[in-house]
C-alpha cells in the first residue's frame, strides 16, 4: 500500500522514516495530548494520501464505498468497488491489512464492537449479510433474510445488536449472536436508519415518503413514536431533496439533533426531540458523483463510463456534535451549527477546508481529532500544528 506523506506529515527535523502521526485526542483529559475540537477545526489539512500499489497495469484506482472507526478510534476500514476490505492504523498511519470477498462482494463495511470482528452487506449471490474475523479472513456468521440488496447498516451503540435497511421495503433488527433476525418492520422505501447515542432510540428514514421515523427500541413493534415530516420542514429550502437523494442519517453525540444527508446543495440539520428544522446546510459547491443509497440512475454530474456506486455518506458530524462536516467535489465544507442562520433557516459554511479531490465518503473518528475522505484514494486529515 503506498503512501504519500503531505506537507503537515512531515517533521520539522527533516527526519526520514516514517513517524507515527501527530494525532491528539479531541474529547476529555488534560493532558498535553489532548485539545479542544473548537481550536482546532480550521487548521485541518490532508496529511497522509494512500494508493493501491496492488493496482497495476495501468488499471485504475477501485472506488471507496465506506469508511469506519473501530471504537477506540484506532483503526479505519474501507470497503471497495473491487470487493476488497482494507485496514489502516490511524496512529501509525499505515496501512494494516487487506481482506478478500470476491465471491460475496461487499459495502457497508461496520466495525463491530470488537475491532477483530465486523459486519458488510454482500453485492454479489444474495443479499446476506456476513459477520467475519478479520484476524484470519474467516466468516463467523451469515445473517439472511433480506430479498434486495442493503442499503444501510447501523451498529447500537452499547451492544453488536445493528439494524439493515434493505430494498426489500424491510428494516430487520439482529443479535449478532444468532442468524435470525429478532425483529422486522416492512416500511415503504427504508433506506437509512441510526442509532441515537443511548442506545433507546432508532431512526428510520423513508425518502420516498418523506419522512423519517423514530422508534422507542424496546417497543418498535408499536409502531413509531414520532415522525419527521422532512416534506414539510424543508419545502422552503430544497424542493429537490425532500423525497429523494437522501445520503446519510445521524444522531448527533448529546442526542439533540439529526442530520439527514442528502446528494444535493445543502443538508437538513434536525432538532432530534421536536423534529423541526434547525439549519438547512447550504453546500455551494453541490454534492459529489455518488448515487443515494438504493437510488439508480446518474450521479451527480457523472461522467457516461462512470461506476454508479452509492456510500456511506459524504457528511458527518464532529464527537462534540458542534460542527457537521460535509465533502465536495473538492475541498470539504464545515458548518458551526451554533451559529445563528439566516432566512428560511439558511446556515452557510463556516469554514472551507480547501482540497483539490472529491470527498465523496467522509467520516470523523470518534476519538482524536482526526477524519478521512476518500473517493479512489484514502486521505488521512489532521489539523495542522502550524496553521
């Protein structure tokens, strides 16, 4: 796996070698280590770039689908469009290990609570989803059931219960524990779902009905407790993307607000306890190529030999769920969402994070201050000690 060490990257010294990277946590603690997100979020600069040095032949470059975070933060896994899963060493920054699944395919790659073990969603055979070691590449579980390809995968927060969303109009709860699913709801077009930070919530959202629905997790089966009319609280801001395009869903840290990411020109900032629209991120610059989760068709500004590949999401937000970070076709955008917002609930970007490659996945580690962007390349972000 080639690197490609960036101007922060390198040490004042003139060192050669390759120094693990200058990460600092972003929540907790007082030591010299650690710093606060608010100081930091402005000087974030690309560091560390990897390329897929098994790629020859003048073939190119796969496709990033997604990024995740084992939970200390310390790892990041990507799946790929040539159906490869790798793993990187945040700290190191290096690249670990590269797993196989070329009979399955495979998205949605999850890190599972332990970071030797994690789910994906197949893309080839059938629609299982497939539990697997990564420590020797063998597969723990298969969980089947699912009549359409899956569109999303949320891992709770406090166990290795996780949630699918599939085109099969079906959202299935699981124990990673047993290949039966312990819970259905056959919902119109459920193609992204989240986990609230307690652990009691989930949220499902439905673009074609342009809604997303909240569910008391210990009584799902009753139904939703409430519904977010996303028709109604975005009409004055993106007539677009009220019932189509939606690309990421997220609880916020505090549990206070929700993002609903969309594949257009902003992203619908959401109060999680009143479901109003709290800030319409408005993203000048449009969204990236990639299509929303269980859509066909072109991408945004696709060209006619381009892979239509969807991913996890271009948006996030930050640990402290102060700032919502979203990519581009270049550079990546960052929204205070503390500041006040203009008409019609209108935030405009805070600061602009300047990059010449599209950031079509994106995602902050949940640890240190640190997030990566990938499109065919993985690049590693950290802010820059200097700037």
């Amino acid at each position: 796996m080639a690197s490609t060490p960036m101007d922060v990257d390198r040490p004042e010294n003139g060192a050669s070698s390759t120094p693990s990277l200058n990460i600092q946590r972003s929540l907790g603690g007082t030591s010299s280590a650690t710093s606060n997100l608010s100081d930091v979020i402005s000087a974030f600069r690309p560091t560390k770039l990897f390329r897929r040095d098994d790629i020859k032949d003048g073939r190119p470059q796969p496709y990033v689908q997604s990024i995740d975070y084992d939970d200390e933060g310390e790892l990041v896994m990507t799946s790929a469009s040539d159906e490869t899963i790798q793993i990187y060493n945040v700290k190191e920054g290096r690249h670990d290990k590269s797993l196989l699944s070329k009979k399955y395919g495979v998205k949605l790659a999850k890190f599972t609570h332990t970071s030797s073990s994690i789910i994906y969603a197949s893309t080839k055979q059938n629609d299982a989803i497939r539990y697997l070691a990564t420590h020797d590449n063998s597969f723990i579980r298969y969980f089947e059931g699912h009549e359409g390809p899956v569109t999303c995968l949320a891992v709770h927060p406090g166990s290795d219960n996780f949630i699918s969303c599939s085109q099969d109009n079906t959202v299935r709860l699981w124990d990673t524990q047993t290949k039966h699913w312990q819970g259905q709801l056959n919902l119109r077009s459920p193609t992204l779902a989240a986990h609230d930070p307690s652990g009691t919530v989930f949220a499902v959202a439905c673009p074609t009905a342009g809604s997303v629905l909240l569910y008391d997790l210990r009584n799902y089966d009753k139904g939703p407790f409430d519904t977010v009319d996303i028709i109604e609280q975005g009409r004055n801001v993106d007539t677009s993307h009220l019932v189509k395009g939606w690309t990421k869903l997220e609880f916020s840290n505090d549990g206070k607000s929700l993002l609903l990411g969309t594949k257009g020109s902003g992203h619908f900032l959401l109060d999680a306890f009143e479901g109003t629209l709290k800030a319409y991120l408005h993203r000048p610059p449009g969204g990236t190529r990639r299509l929303a989760p269980g859509e066909a068709g072109a991408a945004n500004g696709a060209s006619a030999g381009a892979p239509r590949l969807d991913s996890s999401g271009d948006c996030c937000f930050t640990p402290d769920g102060r700032y919502v970070l979203s990519g581009t076709k270049k550079d990546v955008l960052v929204w205070d969402t503390r500041s006040t917002p203009g008409e019609y609930k209108v935030l405009e970007p805070t600061y602009t994070l300047q990059e010449k490659r599209e950031s079509a996945v994106l995602a902050f580690n949940p640890r240190y201050n640190f997030f990566a962007t990938a499109d065919q390349e993985l690049l590693f972000w950290l802010p820059d000690p200097h700037g």
